[in-house]
C-alpha cells in the first residue's frame, strides 16, 4: 500500500516532495504537511521514507500478508554505507536487518570520465566502450576463441553450447 | 501562461530521461566528447528516479563471460527464444558484448555483488547476479552528477523539435517544468532518447489493496514510445527497455 504521512512529525520541510519519482508526495498548502496526493501512483519505493529527516513517512503493507498494526523504520547512512531497516510487528516483535549499500567511500571511487585519457580517433571508430576492453576482464586467461579482433568477446558457431536456452 | 518564462538551451549532446540508461548515457557521452555540453534532462530527480528508483536486488543480466559461464551468442539464443523470434538479434548481441564490463565499472564504484565460494558473482539464474542494491540508482546517478555540464530535474520532455534545415533530424526537445511550469526548449546537436517504458497499459492499474502493486515503475507513461513517434521520427526507435531486462 502507498506511503502516508504522520501529520505530527512532518514538519513540512519538503525533502520529500524534492526526491519522489512519482511526484505525489506533496505539501498541502492549508496545514503545511506532506500528503501523499495519488496513493494509486505509489509504488512504495520508499524514496520519501528514506530521505525524510523526522521519520514522519511510513508505508503501510498490504493486508493479505502483513496484519495490520505493523511499522518498518528504515535508516540511510552514507557515510557508514549501510541501510538498517527496522519491522515490529503487531505482537512486539522487532527484526533487524542491515545491508551494505556501497562498499567504498560514498562517491569516492566513481571515475570522473573528464579526466581520463581522451580518446584518439581509432577508438572513435571501434566499437569498444570506456575502459573497454580492460573492464570485460577477459584479458589474459581468455582463450583465443573467445575474443573477436575488435576486441569484444565473440564466440565460433561451432563452438556454441547445444541444447535450448533458457 | 502570461507568468511563464521560456528558458532556452543549447546543448551538444541532449540526454531525454534520468534513469539508469539517462544517466549511463550521460557518463559515456563525457568520456568521448570532452568539450561539449552534455544536458540531462529527468522529469523526477535522478537520485531516485525510473525503475531502479528504490533500489535493485539483482542484476537481471550479466554474461560471466570471463568465467566463460555465458557467451554474448548465448544470450541472443536465450532473447529469441524467450521472445519467440521477435528479437533484434544486433542489439542483444550489443547489450550482451556490453555489459560484463559496465558491471565491472559498478563494481568499482562500490556497488556490493555477492560472491560466491569460488569468487565469482553469486546468481541466482542463468543470467541474474544478486547484489545489495539499494544504492544502485544514486550510485549511478553520482557518476552522471559527475559527467554532465548540466542536469535538470522536474522538467518533463512532451515533445522532440525537428530540425530546422535537415529533414528527419531531431533538433532538439520541449518540456515544461513540473514546479515552476516554466517552458523549456532545448536544441541540440544530438538527442538521446532514454525516457522510460510504459505501465498501465494491458490492465488498468491496480486499486484497493493492491494499490500499486505492480511490478513495473507506475510513473512510467511511455514516453520512451511517445517521442518518437509524435514527432514522427523515422529513425530506427530501438533498444528500448533493453538496458538489463
């Protein structure tokens, strides 16, 4: 079910609004709260939940396997790379769960493509992408049928696996 | 409309849509045009936007192929298959010769893959990775952020513009912005065109309880297909909802 708002906690500060990718969280404009306007277009991707800094958004599961009475709590940390979520249930019962999110520093280690080597003309004219072919890491234990002279891995029909694919 | 500004554009390299292909686009357009203006251009905010906006589990596709697990060839056989011959074979062969490399790169940006005992990427298919994918999308859009000359967010492409001298040449794209309901025109040299796939088009979507349930994004309207064809562009529209599917 879609997200909704705890009017008590919001403070209408708009991060949410800012990063929906739906863009139906928005601020009503009499009581100056976040409201989901088109639950129907709610894809309960939690952007909102996850970008809301009063945890004023929570997101409601269906009925027929989540009883209602429930919460999921769910914390973001770039710096430590992590997504720890949070579900009680009706009982009490508290699950923990926490995922790693990236495994370097946030950003850190993301190729700034500007200031690579620029490309010569015959690299305009192949067919290869940046950092290909290094990055298919084919390189050197490949075997010699499975890379074309353009580069890129390429197989001989005769070589092909028999049977259907699935 | 009187309130409305007009904001002009002019770009080298115009990116129409924020996702996971917008963004990839935009990141591969620097590497080989260094001095241009590269614009992106994404109705929502690419931190979370398109598909992958809350995140992704797996990698739907990924060769092995220095593992030899998979071969590009394999996966063209297992596309027609699967799509009973209905298949641009060059263009699976592409995405397949492709993508080994780009999930090397997201590797390296700190994207976590699960590793099995031998090392190698844990499936969980013939062709599905798994990952701890909560951070794809930003992580992605961090490299475009780092790419583009400029990102709009909030402004929705409705139409693409002709060329003026050149028939059957786009030249560019019109859209408004969803906050300002500013008008927004940008011309450009070349239009990348990787604007989402359409839902709610077989069934009309889900209500009650099954509110939203549904398993492709709800804000995708088809754009993707829309474009080109209200502009009637004769090029070739392809690859479209391709990227990893």
């Amino acid at each position: 079910m879609s997200t909704f708002v705890y009017m008590t906690r919001c403070d209408g500060c708009g991060h949410c609004v800012d990063i929906c990718p739906s863009d139906i969280m928005h601020i009503d404009p009499k009581i100056r709260r976040a409201v989901n306007i088109e639950p129907n277009f709610c894809w309960e991707c939690y952007s909102c939940v996850k970008a809301c800094p009063q945890n004023a958004i929570d997101a409601r599961g269906y009925a027929d396997f989540a009883p209602m009475g429930h919460k999921v709590r769910v914390l973001r940390e770039e710096e430590k790379g992590t997504i720890s979520w949070r579900i009680t249930f009706r009982n009490g019962t508290e699950k923990n769960f926490v995922s790693p999110i990236t495994t370097k520093p946030w950003g850190k280690h993301i190729h700034k493509v500007a200031d690579a080597e620029e490309p010569d003309q015959a690299a305009h004219e192949s067919q290869l992408l940046f950092n290909e072919p290094d990055y298919l890491k084919i390189g050197d234990n490949r075997e010699a049928e499975l890379i074309n002279e353009d580069g890129l891995p390429s197989r001989a029909k005769d070589t092909f696996k028999q049977g259907v694919y699935y | 409309m009187a309130d409305h500004k007009t904001v002009y554009e002019d770009c080298d390299i115009l990116i129409v849509g924020g996702g996971m292909a917008g963004t990839g686009a935009t990141f591969e357009s620097r590497y080989w045009g260094r001095d241009m203006n590269i614009v992106c251009v994404e109705k929502a905010n690419i931190d979370r936007s398109g598909a992958v906006a809350q995140g992704l589990y797996a990698i739907n596709c990924y060769m092995g192929t220095r593992w030899n697990e998979n071969q590009p060839e394999d996966h063209v056989r297992y596309a027609r298959n699967d799509l009973m011959g209905m298949v641009r074979e060059d263009l699976a062969l592409d995405m397949a010769r492709h993508v080994d490399s780009c999930v090397h790169m997201f590797e390296e940006w700190g994207l976590p893959l699960m590793k099995n005992k031998e090392g190698r990427y844990q499936r969980e298919g013939k062709w599905q990775i798994m990952i701890h994918g909560e951070s794809y999308k930003p992580i992605v859009a961090e490299a475009a952020k780092k790419s583009a000359s400029k990102i709009y967010n909030r402004v929705m492409i409705t139409h693409l513009l002709k060329d003026e001298s050149k028939d059957n040449r786009c030249g560019g794209a019109v859209g408004f912005n969803m906050r300002t309901g500013d008008f927004h025109v940008f011309r450009a040299k070349a239009t990348i065109i990787c604007a989402g796939g359409a839902s709610h088009i077989f069934k009309p979507r889900a209500v009650g309880e099954g509110m939203g349930r549904t398993w492709y994004a709800p804000w995708s309207n088809g754009s993707c297909y829309a474009l080109p064809i209200c502009s009637r562009c004769k090029n070739d529209s392809n690859g479209k909802q391709n990227c990893f599917m």
